[in-house]
C-alpha cells in the first residue's frame, strides 16, 4: 500500500534549512532564550526529517513509524527546553541577566 502525497523533498530541505538556523542560534550565544530557542528550531527540524523520510518511502507502515518517532523526538525537544526555561528563570532570579556570555552556564 502506497501513500499518496505530494513530492515531499521539499520537507527534507526545509527541515535542513531549519536544522542551520538553530544551530546559527546556538553558535551565536547572545542569550540563553536565543540558545533555547535554536535548540526549539534544531529539535523541529529532526521531527520534520523523521517525517519526510516516512513520507519518501512510499509505505503506509513506515510513515506510521516515522510520525511515533517524530512525536518522540518532540516530546524530548518539550522536556529540554523546559528544563532550559527553568535554568533561565534560575539564573534571572539569582543575577537579574540572561546573558549568554556572564552565565558560564554552559561550562563545566
């Protein structure tokens, strides 16, 4: 049985397109919420490879498999950035900054 959708490439550009504009915001490192949300963008992106890829299959099954893994890795990206958020509001409630640069967050 065979899925029948449109040419789905589109998606896996796309989602490599999204993958760089997150890491462009990890990389940067203005602030730790533009960290997080690069981090957001880079999870998307990984959720919307699984996707595409069930998709170029052609198989019902395997887009089936492909939408349960992306929903695992969304579920994983929710908790991390959440337990981000809660670093972030730690850190401004201790030194009123979310700057990337004087958190030392990050560093072991």
């Amino acid at each position: 049985m065979t899925i029948a959708t449109t040419d789905p490439q589109w998606l896996v550009f796309g989602a490599l397109a999204l993958f760089w504009i997150g890491l462009l915001g990890l990389v940067l490192r203005r602030s730790l919420v533009g960290m997080l949300v690069g981090l957001g963008l880079a999870w998307a992106s990984v959720s919307a490879l699984a996707i595409a890829f069930g998709l170029l299959s052609g198989e019902a099954g395997q887009a089936v498999k492909a939408g349960g893994l992306a929903l695992c890795v969304a579920v994983v990206g929710c908790l991390q950035i959440v337990v981000g958020l809660a670093l972030v509001f730690a850190r401004v409630a201790r030194k009123g900054s979310i700057d990337a640069e004087e958190a030392r967050l990050l560093e072991g």
